[in-house]
C-alpha cells in the first residue's frame, strides 16, 4: 500500500514514521533540557527555518543547512567561566579568563556526552556538535532566548553575565522555540538590558566600541559594533608582524586576549559563575604568567607548556612578541634585563618591540600602564 501524503514528512533527510517523529518530538525537549541540566549549560533553541525565513533575518547571516542540509533545530548552549581570582603582579601578564583553562574543550566535552545521549535513545536522530564552529553564535543564541546582548558586543545570560562560551548542538528534527524564546518579546522592545551605562565603551583601552543609532534591518533595536581591528584580543592573538603604535601602551599587561570591557560591567560584577566552574577547573597555563620566565622560553618549552590550549595556537615569535610589550608596559628593573637580549635577536619585529619596551622601562616610570591598568589611546 502506498503511504499516505500526510505521512510523508518532506525534506528531512531520513524519512521516518511520523510515530516515532512525534515521539522524538515530545521527548526531544525534555531530554535536552536534562543533559544541560546535568552538564551545568544553560540552553535554548530555535528552529532554523525560522531564522533563515524570517523577516528579521540579516542578510550575511549564514544558514547551517548550507553545510549539514539535515539539519532543522539549532540548540544553543551557554557554559559560564570564571573570573580571575586575583589581577596579575608586576612581573606577570595577564591571560584572558575564557583562555586561561580550557573551557572550549569542557564544553566539547559536555556537548559531546548531551549529543551521545540523544543518539543512544533516538538512533535515528542526527546530531552535529558545533564547538568554534561557522555559526555566528551569539546571534542564534540571542534568537533562542538564552540572554540579550550587552554594548560590549556579547551575549549576556539573564543570571551568568557575559562571562560564557556558546556552543550548539544541530538536530534533525524540528523543535518548536524552547520555551524560554524571548523573541517574541525582543522583537517589540530593545535588546539590551544595558540602560543608560556605557561603562564598557568608556573603559575600553583602544576605542574599539561603539554605539550606532539603530540596527538599518531593525530600527527599533540598539546596534553595538565593534572594530574587531582595534580589539586587543585580535591584536594579540590574531595580528601578525608588529604591533601599531597606538596599540602597544593599551595592551598593558595582557599576553592574551583582554576581559575589560566585561570586567567593568555590573551585570558580570554581581553574576555568581557556577560553582563547578571554579572549584574543578580543566587544565591550563591560569590566569597569569611570568614575564621573565616567558621571555626565558625557547619555542620547545613553549609548545610543551602550551599546545592544547588557547595560548599554543598563537606563533612562538607572536608569543614572544607580546610577552615583550607587557614586559614594557610593567615596571622595575628586574624586567628590564629580560628584555635587553632581544634587542639583538634576528627577528626584527621582536628587536624593534624590544627596543620600544626598554625605551618605555627606562624613562616611563609611574606611567599608568606600568600598573597592569590600560591607558585609553585612539588609533
Ligand atoms: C571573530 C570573533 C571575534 C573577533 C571579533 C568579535 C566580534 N564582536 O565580531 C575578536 C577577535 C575581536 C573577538 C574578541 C572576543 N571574543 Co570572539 N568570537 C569571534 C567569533 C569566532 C565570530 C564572531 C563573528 O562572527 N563576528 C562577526 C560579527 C559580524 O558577527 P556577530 O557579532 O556574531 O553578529 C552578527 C550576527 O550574529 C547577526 N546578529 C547578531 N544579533 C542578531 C540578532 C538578530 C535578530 C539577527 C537576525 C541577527 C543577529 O548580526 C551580526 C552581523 O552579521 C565568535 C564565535 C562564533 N562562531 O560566533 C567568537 C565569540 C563571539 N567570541 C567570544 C569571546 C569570549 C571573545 C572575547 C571576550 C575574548 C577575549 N576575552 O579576549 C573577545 C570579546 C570582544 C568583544 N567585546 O566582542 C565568545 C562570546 C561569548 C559571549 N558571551 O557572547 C564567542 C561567541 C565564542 C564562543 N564560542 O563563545 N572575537
Ligand atoms: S576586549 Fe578589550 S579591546 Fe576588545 S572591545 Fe573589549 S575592552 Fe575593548
Ligand atoms: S558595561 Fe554597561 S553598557 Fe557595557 S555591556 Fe555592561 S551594562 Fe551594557
């Protein structure tokens, strides 16, 4: 006997029996809802076709189903981390708080027991973990409900503040929006709970945020952009050759990305970080290094020290390179002799950096960045 029209479910890559659908369905919610429970992740999730067909969508917004066709839910996940526990000493550069452990790979872990899960008791489901995958992460969560966006650019969980890595898991089935969805709700009121503060632009070392006045697709929604070139977490991990000038004095201490613009914000001063976070942390380099000993490093110590982690991604010379600029932005004479090797090493872009931090050890004493605190210079 042919099937019947209605029970023909179209486009979904396996066609299954629309029984076992609605049973996956109904259960789908409640047995992610349990495994971010039990992982510690908050969670939220949006059909894509109702994203991708939306009348509010972005036009450079990328559609999962280019990549994973199956794929009929995007399921956001949220794991907060914690602040650092202390700021960094004189001799010592600061390593951002999402770098200083390994929170990406926790999160790919957690992510990855929640998707084997789903399998195990729904065989026919397929599932696809996204950990640094091509989605743009915030947006979906955001249209999820998992937080609203802050000024600073991210994603704010209403409890957690912005102190969070995003991942997703892709299913193949269609769920309703979780019921958390605030779209409906942020769809007729603006997106940020940020009011009148603006504490994150201010304190920001380079000017790299800004406010515009409203989003060109949705007028009535607040548009925070950031020039990701000014951005010291781009400068530090991600720009090659030498750093520009006005950059080199902003980057203080930092050897690794930059948490100012999140530190300043009251929503993360009072956002208690899970308690799993903090008493169990993954491994990792920590929050602070010292200068000195990093400058010691050869590139086999480093690899050894680092690989696995945020910090060995970056090139040995960069490594250097940064190390060298905090070195300069810090203060006493112990440092300097760290520094003064360099001067004549083969790397011109680590000599000239040298030279520029010996410069700056020798006659800025007392200058604000010599303290770890960044000094606010427009490029
Ligand atoms: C490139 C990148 C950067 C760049 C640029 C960041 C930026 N703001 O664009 C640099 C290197 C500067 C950077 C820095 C940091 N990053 Co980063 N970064 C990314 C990455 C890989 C891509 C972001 C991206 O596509 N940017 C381009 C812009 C255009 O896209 P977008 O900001 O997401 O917004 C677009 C869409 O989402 C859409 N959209 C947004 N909202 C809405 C709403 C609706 C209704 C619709 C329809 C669309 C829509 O419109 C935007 C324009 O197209 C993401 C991971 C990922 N795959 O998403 C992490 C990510 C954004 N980074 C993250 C982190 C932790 C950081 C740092 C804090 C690290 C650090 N301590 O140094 C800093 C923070 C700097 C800051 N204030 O933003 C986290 C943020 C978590 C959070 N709470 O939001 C992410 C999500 C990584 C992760 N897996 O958790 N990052
Ligand atoms: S991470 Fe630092 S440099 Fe980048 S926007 Fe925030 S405060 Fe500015
Ligand atoms: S510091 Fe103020 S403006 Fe910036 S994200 Fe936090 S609440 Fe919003």
């Amino acid at each position: 006997m042919l099937p019947q029209a209605g029970n023909l479910l179209p486009q979904v890559g396996n066609l299954l029996p629309q029984a076992e659908m609605s049973s996956l369905t109904a259960m789908l919610p409640a047995l992610l809802r349990e495994g971010a429970a039990q992982e510690g992740l908050a969670i939220a999730w949006i059909p894509i076709q109702a994203v991708m067909e939306g009348e509010d969508k972005l036009e450079d917004w990328i559609d999962p189903r280019l990549r994973f066709p199956w794929a009929r839910t995007v399921v956001s996940f949220a794991l907060p981390y914690p602040a650092p526990a202390a700021p960094p000493g004189l001799l010592e550069g600061r390593i951002a708080a999402f770098a200083a452990y390994d929170w990406y790979g926790t999160l790919k872990e957690r992510l990855c027991r929640i998707a084997k899960t789903l399998r195990e008791q729904h065989p026919s489901l397929r599932v696809k973990v996204l950990v640094e995958g091509p989605l743009q992460e915030k947006g979906w969560a955001w249209r999820s409900g998992l937080g609203w966006r802050g000024r600073n650019t991210l994603l704010f969980h209403p409890a957690w503040g912005s102190r969070l890595l995003l991942g997703e898991l892709l299913v193949s089935e269609e769920l309703e929006a979780s019921e958390s969805s605030e779209q409906e709700q942020l769809k007729h009121t603006p997106v940020s709970r940020c009011g009148d503060c603006r504490l994150c632009l201010e304190a920001c070392p380079t000017g790299a945020l800004e406010e515009n006045e409203s989003d060109s697709i949705r007028p009535s929604a607040p548009f925070f952009h950031l020039h990701v070139e000014r951005c010291l977490d781009t400068l530090t991990l991600h720009h090659p050759g030498s750093l520009p000038d006005w950059a080199r004095s902003a980057l203080g201490q930092r050897l690794v990305g930059c948490d100012l613009c999140q530190e300043v914000c009251p929503y993360n001063k009072v956002a208690p970080c899970a308690p799993f976070c903090s008493s169990n942390p993954p491994p990792g380099p920590g929050w602070k290094l010292s200068i000195p000993s990093s400058l010691a490093m050869d590139e086999s110590h480093f690899q050894a020290a680092f690989t696995g982690h945020t910090l060995g991604r970056l090139p040995f010379s960069r490594f250097l390179r940064n190390c060298l600029a905090a070195a300069g932005n810090s203060d006493g004479a112990a440092i300097t002799e760290s520094v003064r090797p360099f001067l004549r090493h083969p790397d011109p872009i680590l000599a000239e950096q040298a030279s520029w931090s010996l410069a700056r050890l020798t006659s800025h004493r007392g200058f604000p960045g010599s303290t770890g605190q960044s000094i606010k210079t427009r490029p």
